[in-house]
C-alpha cells in the first residue's frame, strides 16, 4: 500500500513534466507563415534589357531578377512563387527560375526605362500563398 | 422405667406407621419435554434444583420451573404435575435482547471488516488505474500539440499553416488542459483512496470482536442449588457493570 502511495506523489511529480511551450501568438518564424515577422524573404538582385527572337522578330523586354532567401526556410522545402506586378496588373504575370533548383527567379516584362516597377511577390504552394513583400526595381 | 420405654415405643410406631401412610397417599405424575433449543436447555425446579433432565418424576401438584438455555431469555412458569398421568410439554426459549444485539453487532463486525478489506484496495486499484491512463493521456496530448509545433517548423504549405494556428493547436491545447486536470484529478483521487485504505487497514487492525456477555446465564446461575447427589450445594453469583 505504501508503494502505491509513493506511485501517487511519483505521477503527480511527473504530471508537471508535460507543458504546454506553444504559444500560437510567437508562431511566425515560418516564412512560409502568413504571419511570417521575419526578415524579407525575397530579394531585389537586378535588372537589365533583354532581346528575345521570336519568330524572326527581335522583341525587348526588362527582365528583374530576384533571389529566394532560402536559407530563413525552417527546413528544406519545395515552393514556387506567385508575383504580381503592381504597375501592369497583368493576370498572366509570372515568376521562373533562372536555372532548375536556382533560388535566382526571373519575371521579364515590357521595358519601362526610368520607371520604378514594384512586384508583389508570395511564397505559395497547396493552392495558398505566404506574407506578401514588395520588392521594387528601376532600369 | 420399662412402661415409659413402651410408651416411646408405641408412639414412634405410630407416627411411623402415620408418615408411611401420608407417603402413600401422595401420588406421583411424569413430565416429558421437548425443548427448543434442545440440547443446551437446563432448567431448575422449585428454585432449587437445577436439571437437564428430559423427562421428570415429580409429586403432584404445581411446581415452578426456570428454563434457561445459552443465548436465550430465561422462562419462568409453574407446571401443574398431574398424578398417574404424563405430560407432554414443549418449551421453546426466545433468543434474549442482549443476544440479537450482540448478533447484530457481530453481523455489523464481519460486515465492516468485509468492506474494509476489499472495497477501498479495490477503489484504490481503480483509481491507480484511471491515474495511469490519465497520466499516459495527459502524455500523449503533450506529444500531440509538441507534434505540431514541429509541423508548423517543417510546413511549407501556408493554408496548413494558417488551419494549424487557428484550429489544430488551439484544439491540441484545448485537450492537453483536459488530459492535465483529468490527471491530476486522478492522481489525487488515487492518492487520497490510497491514504484512506491505510487508514481503514489501520482502523481495522486496532478493532477488537464484539463478545457476548450472557447476563441471563448470570441470573439463572444466581442462587441455584445444583443436585449433586450428595446433599447439594448452594451458589451465588453476581455481576458488576463497570462500564
């Protein structure tokens, strides 16, 4: 009976060994958070003129290269990314890697020489995006 | 000299002659008993003699009997002894007050000393039982909610992200708050079973058995005189309450 007694005090001592550390309100350290209060995930790299031939025709286009900071992800994670340019608000708009698994991205557009073009871009993926951030470039 | 020893003569034979015939006239009847209970009864006759006998010679006319047997209340009637004639008679003896009581208090001895030994092991079983699965619950929501703070860590889908802050860690700690109450609930409800069926042991350890004191044996012993076959002898008993 003893023995039971000292089971009783043991499980209560060991009842407070389970916390509950999760505290919802500091949960936005994934930059894949829409909460997300880290540092900007993605960066302005450059921007420079580009002639494309397409079907005999030298077409320009500004192309802004940005960088995924894939280093503020939590662990390694595939992602793509959504962009929105500000300016254009055009639908078909997108972002696409510069090589296969580069974090370099690249959107190409109509040249706006002197303009300052602003792109909203967001981590996404399941259909969802992530913080949205601004990043701006001028040719 | 000689006429008076002649004289004394003839007087005691005429008083002998006078008993012997007194003797004769008084006729003799039988009783025979039957008794409940029927092996323990003793009785004492004319408050004189004390008996076990089951079936008794006695002159006729009414006699006073005393019944007693062990546990019972003691009866005192006068049976009327019929000459040339036997008589059946049954006795029964009630069981005495004192008796039913201290049956009573037995029953209510071997009850509790029942309960004692087996219903506070068997709580206390119980609820050790339900503290561990408490405590292995209370374990297992702790994980639960520790699991997805790490899918938060390794997600990278932003509508899980979002389901996972707004419903299933709320939710998960929701149900940790539970396991932790229910635990400790049980924890203490198993401590304090465990407490009380020491002390129940203990109790139960230090009780003493009731004992029957038979006060009627007592009155029915008080000045009897028991037939020894030799003369007889008197005897006189008494009880002092000292509580």
């Amino acid at each position: 009976m003893r023995i039971l007694l000292a089971f009783a005090i043991l499980l209560t001592l060991l009842s407070g060994c389970y916390k509950d550390n999760v505290d919802v309100s500091e949960l936005n350290t994934n930059p894949f958070d829409r909460d997300y209060a880290g540092p900007s995930v993605f960066e302005f790299d450059e921007t420079f003129l580009q002639t494309v031939n397409i079907g005999g025709t030298n077409v320009l286009y500004q192309v802004i290269v940005f960088r995924v900071k894939e280093e503020l992800f939590l662990s390694p994670s595939s992602y793509s990314v959504q962009l929105r340019d500000l300016q254009n608000e055009d639908p078909n708009a997108t972002a696409t890697p510069v090589s296969p698994g580069s974090s370099l991205y690249r959107y190409q557009r109509a040249p706006a020489p002197g303009q300052q073009i602003c792109l909203e871009l967001q981590l996404f993926n399941n259909q969802s995006g992530a913080r949205a951030e601004t990043i701006c470039a001028t040719l | 000299m000689m006429r008076s020893w002649g004289i004394f003569a003839v007087l005691m034979v005429g008083i002998q002659v006078l008993w012997s015939g007194s003797l004769h006239a008084q006729s003799t009847g039988q009783l025979r008993f039957r008794f409940e209970p029927d092996r323990s009864m003793q009785f004492v006759l004319d408050g004189k003699y004390k008996l076990t006998d089951r079936e008794i010679t006695l002159g006729e006319g009414a006699h006073r009997f005393t019944f007693w047997a062990p546990e019972r209340l003691m009866l005192d009637t006068t049976l009327f002894v019929e000459g040339d004639r036997t008589r059946e008679v049954f006795i029964r003896l009630r069981y005495s007050q004192d008796y039913v009581d201290h049956r009573r208090a037995e029953e209510r001895y071997v009850k509790e000393g029942r309960w004692g030994r087996y219903l506070p092991p068997v709580v206390t079983g119980g609820a050790a039982a339900w503290a561990t699965v408490s405590f292995l619950n209370y374990g297992k929501a702790s994980r639960a909610l520790d699991d997805l703070a790490d899918s938060y860590r390794t997600s990278a889908d932003p509508g899980g992200i979002q389901r996972l802050k707004d419903e299933e860690i709320p939710s998960a700690k929701s149900d940790l708050r539970s396991a932790r109450t229910q635990a400790f609930v049980a924890t203490g409800v198993f401590a304090a079973s465990a407490a009380v069926t020491l002390i129940i042991r203990k109790r139960l350890a230090q009780r003493t058995a009731p004992v029957f004191d038979d006060k009627e044996r007592i009155r029915f012993e008080g000045l009897v005189h028991q037939n020894t076959g030799v003369g007889g002898i008197w005897s006189a008993t008494f009880s002092l309450p000292l509580l």
